[in-house]
C-alpha cells in the first residue's frame, strides 16, 4: 500500500494523496500495482507501540474538479445535488472541454417531461458557473461507458 502524489511517494510526509495497491497475492496476474480511487492518509513512521506506518485516515473518492477563469473550482458532488432531484433523468454526463465550456449529456426515457423540468435547472446552472461559461445541454438516448467500461458522470478534460 502506498499513498503519493504526482512527484513522489508520500509515506514519511503524513501528507494526503492517492492510494495505490501492489497484489503479491494474486494467482492468475501477482505483482498488478493499481490506483483505487481513493484519498488517503499514510500514519507517520515510528509512532509509540507502532513500529510500521499503516493506513490513518480514507478521505474520499478522487472527483474530477471544474476550475473556472474566474478562479472559482467546481468540485463533482455538485452536479449529482444538481440532477438528484430530476426524476426524469436517467444518467448524466459533465464533461468540461475548457475553462469556460462544459458539456452536459442527459439520457432520459421521457424527454417531454424533462423539458418542462430542466428550466429551473438551467437557471441555476448558469447563476452558479457564472455568465461568461458556455453551457452546452444535449439530450441523449444513451451515454455510454468510458474506455476503460467503468462511467464517470463528471470529467475535466482540462489538464
């Protein structure tokens, strides 16, 4: 188990960063290193009646985060509050493309109720990202599954 950032390994800073898991273990493929997804916490080394670092703390997912060109950050639990109260909706998809575009896909099996819906929602998507964002709204039939066949509703595909 390690816990790094970017640049390096974080297991002597008792910094936050993300988990990876290396499987001895495993039969069929052993020695798969792989990130899970998840934020966490290294204990620091060397701590009284533990002589090993362990896991001190799991702080969450990894969400893709919507910086805006007014410094404003938009974190992905936003959008789910957005379109949990939508009944209509099926599945949505938020992709941003450039600090002041983003992309919002709805799959709906009644897009004549989710018309009437999406007014207010619109409105208050626009008061929150702000007047110079490009908001582009596509009802869909499907969104389909990313390359790696696991859906992600919200992606920044700035770097």
């Amino acid at each position: 188990l390690e816990v790094v950032n970017e640049k390096t390994c974080l297991e002597e800073r008792n910094e936050i960063g993300k988990i990876l898991v290396t499987d001895y273990f495993m039969k069929a493929m052993p020695l798969i290193r792989y990130e899970n997804g998840d934020l966490g916490q290294l204990s620091a080394s060397n701590i009284a009646n533990h002589p090993f670092r362990y896991l001190n703390k799991i702080l969450g997912r990894i969400n893709d985060k919507f910086y805006l060109p007014n410094g404003k950050i938009i974190y992905s639990h936003i959008w789910h509050i957005y379109f949990r109260e939508i009944n209509d909706i099926k599945r949505f998809k938020v992709i941003q493309t450039a600090p002041n575009n983003i992309n919002i896909f709805l799959e709906t099996n009644n897009i004549e109720n989710l018309n009437s819906q999406i007014k207010e929602l619109k409105m208050n998507v626009k008061k929150s990202l702000g007047q110079n964002i490009n908001i582009n709204w596509k009802l869909v039939n499907q969104i389909g599954l990313d390359k790696t066949s696991k859906f992600r509703a919200v992606q920044s595909l700035i770097n």
